[in-house]
C-alpha cells in the first residue's frame, strides 16, 4: 500500500516542490500538527498519513468507549482511534485518492489563499504580547470556519481548496454557529447548535420522516466536498437541456465511487468477516445490558453510519448544489433510509444475523432495547432486501435515489431537487438496463415506503425512551443523533416537563 502520495500536483504545470512548501504553512486537517503534504486526498501530517493508512487494513476495527465526539488534536490523537479515523474520512481521506492531473486555476488560487491566511495568522501570533512566539500546532476557535463541529464532524472546510461556493439561489446568511464554535471550541463535547427557525418551523409534524424543522447543521454542508483526485462530473451542465447517456454513465460512476469511498467495510472484506458470530456468553452480556445502556450504544453506533452517509451524500453529483436548507432536509429525513439500505450489504441471510460491533448478530442480541418489533422490522427489511442480490454499483445508485427525493416536506427549491432526482432515477434505471435486471426496478421502488415507514417506527420509539430517559438522551447520546432525530430539548426544557 504505498499510495501515500497520491496527490502531489503535476509538475509540468505547477512547480511541486514550491506548492508542497506552501502546503506545509497549512497545518494537518486531522490533529492539528506540521504538515508534510497532501496524503490520501488532504493535507495532513506523516502520523496522521500512517494512521489512515493502517486503518485501511480490513483486520483493523476501532470503537470508541466515549461518545464518539473525542476531540483529535495533536495532544489526544492516540488517544481514540475511532474518532481519529472517522476525523479523517470526514476531512475527506480516502484510499481511493488518486493523483490529480491538473490544478484548476480555482482550486490553486483557493489553496494560496489559505496558505496567505495561515502566513497571516502566524504573523499575527508571533507578534501577539500574549503568546509570543508561539506557533501552536492547532488552534480550534480562531479558524471557526476550519473547525469541525462535533455536531456533524463530516463538515469540515475540506481540502480541494476551499473558496466556499457561493450557492445559486440561497442569499448568504449569518451563521450564528461560527460565534458558537469560537465560545465552544475548547470544550467540543458540546453541540454547537443553530436555532435556524424556518418559515413552516411553527407546525413541525411528527411521525413523517424526521423533523427537518429544527436546528440546522449548516456547518457540515458548508464546505465543498473532498472529491478531489478526479475529474468530477458537473451536474450544473445538465440543467438546462436533457441528460445524454454520456452524462448517465459519468454520474453513475461518480455515485458508485462515492458509495465505495464512504462504505466503511467493502464487499470483500464482509465476506470475510461472515464466520464471526456472537457466543452465547457474549449474546447475553448484550442482553443483560440495561435498557438505556444499550440504546446508547446503538446511538452511537447509528450515528457513526449516519456520518459515512452525510459523507456518501455530499458527493452525489447535484447535492452540494442545492441550497443549504435543502441539504439538510434531505439528510434529516433520508440518512437514516440509507442506513437502512446499506445494512442490508451487512447481512447473513444463511443465518438471519447483521454485523454488529465487530460480529454478526440475530435479532435476539437486542432484547435489552426492548423494541423487539422494530428490530424484527430492520432485519426483515435487510433480509428482503439483500434477497434482491443487488450489486454494490445497483446499491449505491438506489441509494442516491432514496436520498435525492424531491418529495420531501419543506423542500425550498424542490425544482432544483427534481432536477437530480430525475437525474438520478435515470441513472438507476440505466444501471438495471446494463445489467438486464430491469425488474428489479419496480421492486426498489417499492421499498421506499417501507424505508418510511421503519423511520417513523423509529422515531415513534425515540420518543418512548426519551420520556423514560431523558437525562441519558439529553447528556449522553451523540449530537448529531440528536439533531437528526430532532431531539434539541435542552436541559430546561427537560426540567419543566
Ligand atoms: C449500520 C445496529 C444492526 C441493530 C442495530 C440502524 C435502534 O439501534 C437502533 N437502530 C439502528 C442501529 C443501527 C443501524 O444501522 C447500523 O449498519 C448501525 N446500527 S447498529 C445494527 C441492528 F440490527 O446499532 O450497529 C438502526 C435504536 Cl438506537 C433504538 C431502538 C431500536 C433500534 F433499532
């Protein structure tokens, strides 16, 4: 695996050595310390470059004992091995970085820019009475904008240079969670919130999907994504005239790489995990858990799938186009759908079990989530799904299709969503068409509703534990959890209830 280097610019158009100095003023996206270069798709520092590499390794399986939020910084990098590798997928590290022929003149003028701002700011420090001569390895709080949040660390400022896009359409807006990231950059266990109350946010309905009404993690969308390494297909140069089948394949390609780059376990090495099987000791250790306990696990367990899709979302061609709203609508209401799509590639239909935590399990491991209807539910769907034998290419499409669904409530541009849904619902029947699977169309197709309906199963059960338990969900399930499932009671509010 020696692809450590994929990244490094064309030195017929750029002269390399001087752009790799400049990229050393920038310090590594993932902790925070020197930098030596774009390793896997970002600019990191050589411990971060190695770490990523051994977590590629399919032996290699890291869970977080805390609440997946660990802060990574230089100091605490070693500390969590989860949270440092889900860091540096959200910072857009990949193994599938490739080099990339030619810098854009854009993407070069955004890299200078933020090398100049880097210069700038060690300047300012260097002269600063109150830290002289420091030049601290990260400094959460006084780069907001580079500071992931915890709430969604799939958010960050990301490497291909960015100029945050100016979204068509979407006014620019003040972000009041930059002044919260700068107040709650030391301590980022906390949830920077935004209370982005929207227009129809007066009459959240409930049961349908999640709530898209509520606090809003613009944070995340707010970067251009880390699909660098290729040339990306532009799905703006289809908006006015009709898609070509050129254009079909291109944005199938683009869809099943970006499936392939934020799905944790690949086929391959599934199938090689399908021998790990719970004991009964270990079954009933799961068992014997108490009911918060294990809900809390699954949160986080739930949460740290949810961030692959957000990711997996954010480089489906077309979505980073819409506006922010739109954005989060669509992965508050479909992340979870898509969760449940890709479970079923994590399925054993010899046995009836799903990889769980490291092994497969059945059904009768979650008990002690006494909501054995619902996961009965969830193994029947991956069941019936993974029954339809669907390619991880088929898989990653459909799974587009249910994430670009124009038919969500509180879609301010809805038109633009129809735009790349029918994009990517012409993707998908192209997939099946090459394939001569074309009746499996009508089948996905109908799995949809049932998606919608295990949701609402779900929330309805949220809200079940969170009257039994709210102290847990408040203070210990994962932020982003929270915000996904509409959950932004704070502790007053928990208090008069
Ligand atoms: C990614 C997991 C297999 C149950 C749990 C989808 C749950 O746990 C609940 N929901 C849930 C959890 C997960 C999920 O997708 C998985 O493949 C990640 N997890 S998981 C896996 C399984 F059968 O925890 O690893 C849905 C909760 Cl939090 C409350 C009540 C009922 C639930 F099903």
């Amino acid at each position: 695996m020696e692809n450590d280097e994929p990244q490094s610019p064309d030195p017929s158009q750029d002269n390399s050595q001087t752009i790799r100095a400049q990229i050393e003023v920038i310090p590594c996206k993932i902790c925070g310390d020197k930098s030596s270069g774009v390793h896997y798709g970002v600019i990191t520092c050589e411990g971060c470059k190695g770490f990523f590499r051994r977590s590629q390794s399919s032996s290699v399986q890291y869970s977080c004992s805390r609440q997946s939020n660990c802060p990574i910084d230089r100091a605490s990098r070693n500390r969590c091995q989860s949270c440092r590798l889900k860091k540096c997928v959200a910072q857009g590290m990949s193994r599938n970085a490739v080099k990339f022929g030619r810098m854009s003149k854009r993407q070069r003028d955004s890299l200078f820019a933020e090398v100049e701002r880097h210069r700038q700011q060690q300047r300012l420090q260097c002269n600063s009475v109150l830290e002289p001569q420091t030049l601290p390895a990260y400094r959460p709080g006084k780069e907001p904008r580079e500071q992931s949040s915890h709430l969604i660390p799939t958010l960050p400022p990301a490497y291909p240079y960015s100029v945050e896009p100016k979204l068509p359409g979407c006014p620019p807006e003040v972000h009041p969670y930059l002044e919260c990231c700068i107040g709650e950059a030391q301590a980022p266990d906390l949830a920077c919130r935004v209370s982005h109350r929207r227009s129809e946010s007066n009459s959240p309905t409930v049961g349908r999907g999640f709530d898209s009404t509520r606090s809003t993690p613009e944070a995340i969308l707010n970067m251009p994504c880390s699909e660098m390494g290729f040339r990306s297909f532009d799905p703006e140069s289809l908006f006015f005239g009709y898609p070509t089948s050129l254009h079909i394949e291109e944005l199938c390609a683009s869809i099943v790489r970006s499936h392939r780059e934020t799905t944790h376990y690949h086929p391959e090495e599934l199938q090689t995990l399908r021998w790990k099987v719970f004991s009964r000791v270990e079954i009933h250790a799961y068992q014997s858990k108490s009911v918060d306990e294990m809900w809390q696990h699954c949160a986080v367990r739930l949460t740290d799938a949810v961030q692959y899709v957000v990711e997996f979302a954010k480089r489906i061609p077309g979505f980073r186009q819409l506006c922010q709203n739109d954005q989060i609508t669509l992965l508050k209401s479909g992340s979870m759908e898509v969760v449940l799509v890709r479970m079923s590639r994590m399925f054993n239909m010899e046995n009836n079990t799903v990889f769980f935590d490291g092994k497969f399990a059945g059904t009768e491991l979650f008990k002690s989530l006494a909501c054995s209807d619902l996961i009965a539910a969830v193994f029947d769907f991956a069941h019936n799904l993974c029954a339809l034998r669907l390619t991880e290419q088929q898989m990653a499409v459909f799974s587009a299709l249910v994430l670009i669904n124009a038919d969500r409530l509180y879609l301010e541009d809805r038109e633009r969503v129809q735009r790349v849904s029918r994009d990517v619902k012409l993707a998908l029947s192209h997939i099946l068409h090459r394939d001569n699977q074309e009746s499996l169309l009508l089948k996905l197709y109908q799995r949809v509703p049932v998606l919608k309906s295990l949701c609402a199963q779900h929330i309805e059960k949220l809200r079940w534990f969170r009257q039994l338990y709210p102290l847990t969900v408040h203070s210990l399930f994962p932020p982003l959890y929270k915000e996904l499932f509409g959950f932004d009671t704070d502790i007053q509010t928990l208090a008069t209830h």
